[in-house]
C-alpha cells in the first residue's frame, strides 16, 4: 500500500487542476444551498419550529389524493403528498420546500425490501413534521404514529374504496396483525389469489395508502380541535424487553428470541 504515501507533489498539474475545480464546485454547491435555506427561513419556511400550520382537512378528498398519487410515486409518498400538497396550497412554507416525492423510496416496505409498509412510515413523518419531533415536545405526533400502526394492523384492508377506481373487481379484505409490508401483502395474496405483479394486487395496495391517508387525517383533525387521545395499546419495549411489532409468531414460530429482562 506504498501508494497511500506519496507525497502531495506526485500529483500531475492536471490531477491538481481537476481536484481545485471540484473543489470550487463543492463550494459553490454549498453556498447556493445556504442561500436557499436563508431564504426559505426568511420566508417563514423553517423546519426548526413546530407546531407547522395545520388546518383541518377532509379525510375522504384526502383519501383520493392518496390513491392517484399511489400510481405516480406508491405508498408512502402517496401518503406524504396527499397531505402537504394540500397544506402547501393553504399555507405554502414550510410545505413547498419538503421534497415529498424524494420518499418514493418507503415503496414496498422501503425500496421492497417489506419492512414497515410506506403508508405508515408516510403517516409518520407527516405527523412528526407537523406537530414536532418527541424531542421537541411534540410527543403526539410520536402518538398518532402509535396509533395508526396499531390501527393499520388491526383493519381489515384496504378500508377505503376510491369512487372511481382502476380496478372494478371487488378485493377481499384482510388483516394483517402486523405493520409490516411483507404479512400485509402476503397474507391479502395468499387470501385473494393474485400474484404481487397483478393490478388487482397495485390496486389493492393504492387502497391501502388511501385508507392510512384518510385515518391519518382524522387524527390531525382531532388533534388541531385539541381532541386527540391516544388510543394504542401495544408498547412493545415495556411487554417484551425489546424493540418489536405486535406479532412475531406468524413469520419466527418457535425463534423468537428471548431478550434479558431489565430488573424493575
């Protein structure tokens, strides 16, 4: 690994030239993206204060927004979109400068890897956004995330039915007793018969994100008329002594591991 210690005078003048101008580059990046955050903070739009606006909105148009959007960027950004592009249109920052479409990437349980499934991570950050991280004392939004996981694991879905969708045939319903993307679309499979390329399963997962978009918003409706009260129940550190969903056994069976106690 000799090379690793050459001296700084080995680089050709090219090599030298190409690094300064990358450099200079870097640099400029940088400032131009100061100037933007300058400017979104003089405009109101600062990320560091919470609560954001909020004003109440209707779930069912809520709801629809979320199943188009589905079709453009899936569930979670679904989720996001159908929520901020309201507000941003109400309120327009800090809303117009979240870059909702770049969590296209919670598709599939995050980049279909199954995970938690993109409409509740959606819900999640959209809550979190608008009423505040728990560590600024915005432990509701850290409650509504509680909530529609638990509620999302106990619906029988999809909930919602857009008045005009793609698919015609009518789509059983299942529940999942998981907020995983993985055992909700695999158990709505095993149920209904359609493979995950099918567009009866697309559909049926466009529904999902609509569902999740539509309760989220009675949640923050709740919440803006000082209404919301927690309702889950599932507090899986405190029950199991460790970081867990509500349902192991349908995937681990006898595996699940068992985690040491802490000593009350």
């Amino acid at each position: 690994m000799e090379h690793q210690n050459k001296p700084c005078q080995s680089l050709t003048r090219r090599q030298m030239m190409i690094g300064t101008a990358g450099a200079l580059a870097a640099g400029t990046a940088l400032a131009q993206f100061g100037g933007l955050l300058k400017s979104a903070h003089a405009a109101g739009g600062s990320t560091e204060k919470w609560p954001w606006p909020y004003e109440k909105l209707d779930p069912v148009k809520t709801a629809e927004l979320a199943y188009k959007e589905w079709y453009r960027v899936f569930c979670g950004a679904a989720v996001i979109n159908s929520v901020f592009n309201q507000l941003q249109e109400k309120f327009g920052e800090p809303y117009t400068s979240f870059p909702d479409d770049a969590f296209v990437f919670l598709e599939g349980g995050m980049v279909g890897w199954g995970m938690t499934c993109g409409s509740n991570a959606g819900a999640a950050i959209v809550a979190n956004a608008i009423i505040g991280p728990r560590i600024a004392g915005g432990n509701e939004g850290h409650q509504i995330t509680e909530d529609i996981f638990e509620w999302y694991s106990d619906a029988a879905m999809p909930v919602f039915t857009p008045k005009t969708p793609k698919i015609t045939t009518e789509l059983v319903k299942t529940t999942a007793d998981s907020p995983l993307c993985h055992v909700s679309v695999g158990k709505w499979m095993k149920a209904s018969g359609f493979h995950i390329g099918s567009p009866e399963r697309k559909d049926r997962c466009a529904r999902v994100a609509a569902s999740v978009a539509y309760h989220l918003v009675e949640l923050l409706n709740d919440w803006h008329d000082k209404k919301y009260q927690p309702t889950a129940t599932h507090k899986p550190v405190k029950e199991f002594g460790i970081t867990a969903q509500m349902n192991c056994m349908d995937c681990h069976s006898d595996d699940v591991p068992t985690p040491p106690m802490a000593k009350k």
